[in-house]
C-alpha cells in the first residue's frame, strides 16, 4: 500500500499567536512570525487504513479522540471517506513547550493531503493543517514565515537564507510533557484574563514593526519586539483564572542571564512558548560565548543549537 513519509522542522514564534478569533475553525486572532528550527524534526509516514484512523507517536497509538476534528476536516476539505494510518517520530521531547503539534501537525495534513491529491498547494496544506494547530500552518514553509490574523494559510516571508548567521539556542529546561496544553491554555487566557483584550490589541503593531527588523536583519530591534510578544503573552496566563504558570525557576534564571549578557554587548534575545523552556536567538558571533555563559551557569542542561530550516521534505 502507498505510503507517504514527511519530515517537517518545528515552527518557533518570534511574535506570538495565542488566542482564536474562531474557536471551531482554529483560526489565529494575532498575527504571528516564525522561524522553522533545523536541528529537530517530526517524520511521519501516513497510509490509508482499511478501518479506522490511527495515530501513533513515537511508537505509542495515541487517543484518536485529539484527532478527530481533524480527520473530519481533512476528509471533507480533500472530499475523500478514507480513513487514514500515520506513524509519528520526532527527535525532540514532545508535548514540551518545543513546538512539537506545529511539526506533528504539519507532517499529518501534509502526508494525508499527498496520499489524496498529488497536485496539492502547499497553501491548501497549510490551510489543513491548521485545522490541528495555527502554528503547524507555519511549519510547512522553510526560513520566516507569517501566519496573519484572521488567515486561513501560512505564508512564506523571507528564505533561511536571508539571514545565514542567525543561530537559536534551545535550552531545554524540564523535557516532560507540560500538564496544560497550548490550545487549553489560549481558551482559558481568552475567556478569563482582563488583559486579554490589551494583549489583542497591541500583539499587531508588534507584528508589523518585526517584518521591518526582521528584512532590515536589526537582531537589537526584533529582539526587543520578541521579548515585549512573549511577556505579553505570558501576562494573559499570570492573569488567567485560575493562573497559569509554565515557567520554572531555571527558566527565570536564563532570562536574567540573557538580560546581563545584553547590558555586557552580547545580542542574547530570549523567547519562550507554552512550556519551561527558554530559546535564545543570537547571531553565530555570539554563540560560543553565550552557550558558555548558560552551560556554566546549568552544566548538567541540554542546549541545542539550531540553524533556520528549509521546507519540509518528502
Ligand atoms: O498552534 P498551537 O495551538 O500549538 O499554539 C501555539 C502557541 C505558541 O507556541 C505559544 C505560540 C506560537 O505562535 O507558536
């Protein structure tokens, strides 16, 4: 039987989606830019089934429950009744705050829509997959990609090759699985946070003024926009009820350190998603003293240094 296998580089935002505009149809209520990260990768391999769909991580049959909005969607779009089979690997911690459903995701829709339609538009993938997760619409274009508000598909920004030297350290702080989803995180920040609305209505500028840092390479600019988009972020979990608190004291002690290493001339930005681990983008100047700093400060923390990636491969 046709087997289709695809890997795909998780999609780390610079500037971050978080909240829905449209709950039932996942679509993004920020606009978001990403960079795919080339040193982790989902390789999934996707078939049709002769009876029901299944989905396998790392060798484990995972509750289809997760999925079946998803398989729904992908067979009405693809106008198809199969079923499908996928069997998922990555060689990152999963479920972790490292972007794991963007390139899960991603590898899924871009697998199953193959198997279905050969001819396929990458923007029609990406439409797909977002129906699994936004930030797994970004995933299938390679460098910087932008996911707008209100979009139905990603779109392709600026090559990998636009910015050669720029490097993302990936400190892994804790790599278990979080207790709290991203998905049920964003619901609960966009039902119950006061500062939701704030957080709404000042992501968008942050996204425009990143297009320009990001085509003008100005890292002291884009780094400065990353930082107030995740704290922001952030703010509408802290203020959440009840709270939401991802970060870990590790966590907290790698902002500071990216703060001094700043205040001593040394272009350390730091970001962070819906887990404990802390990215920090830099150039690859930088990179040795930076991952030295860190390293002293955690010997025993596992640091993984990451290129911007190309698109997926099939
Ligand atoms: O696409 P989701 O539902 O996994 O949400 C992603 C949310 C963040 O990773 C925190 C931000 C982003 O834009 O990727």
């Amino acid at each position: 039987m046709k087997t289709i296998t695809v890997r795909v580089s998780p999609s780390l935002a610079l500037i971050k989606y978080w909240g829905k505009a449209n709950t039932e149809e996942n679509i993004p209520a920020t606009s978001s830019l990403a960079v795919n990260l080339e040193s982790f990768y989902t390789q999934t391999a996707v078939k049709f089934a002769t009876d029901y769909d299944q989905v396998a991580i790392n060798g484990v049959q995972v509750p289809i429950e997760r999925y079946q909005s998803f398989f729904h969607h992908i067979r009405r779009n693809l106008a198809t009744d199969r079923m499908f089979h996928a069997e998922s690997r990555s060689n990152f911690p999963v479920a972790a705050g490292l972007a794991s459903s963007s390139s899960g995701f991603a590898a899924l829709a871009y697998g199953c829509a193959k198997l279905v339609n050969g001819d396929i538009s990458m923007k029609e993938v990406s439409n797909l997959a977002r129906l699994g997760s936004a930030s797994a619409s970004r995933a299938l274009f390679g460098g910087f990609t932008l996911l707008r508000r209100g979009a139905r598909s990603a779109e392709p920004f600026l090559g990998e090759e636009h910015w050669p030297e720029l490097r993302i350290i990936v400190a892994i702080v804790r790599p278990e699985a979080k207790k709290i989803s991203s998905r049920g995180a964003m619901e609960m920040a966009r039902i119950t946070s006061p500062y939701y609305s704030s957080w709404l209505s000042t992501s968008e500028k942050l996204f425009r003024e990143s297009l320009d840092a990001c085509r003008d390479k100005n890292l002291e600019k884009l780094g400065e926009l990353m930082r107030t988009s995740y704290l922001g972020m952030f703010s509408t979990m802290f203020t959440s009820q009840p709270p939401i608190f991802y970060w870990e004291p590790e966590s907290v002690q790698l902002i500071k350190i990216c703060e001094e290493l700043r205040q001593k001339g040394v272009a350390a930005w730091e970001t962070m998603d819906a887990g404990p681990q802390v990215k920090i983008l830099c150039v690859e100047n930088d990179l040795k003293t930076i991952q030295e700093t860190v390293q002293d400060a955690f010997p025993q923390m596992q640091l993984v240094i990451s290129r911007l990636a190309g698109g997926p491969t099939l």
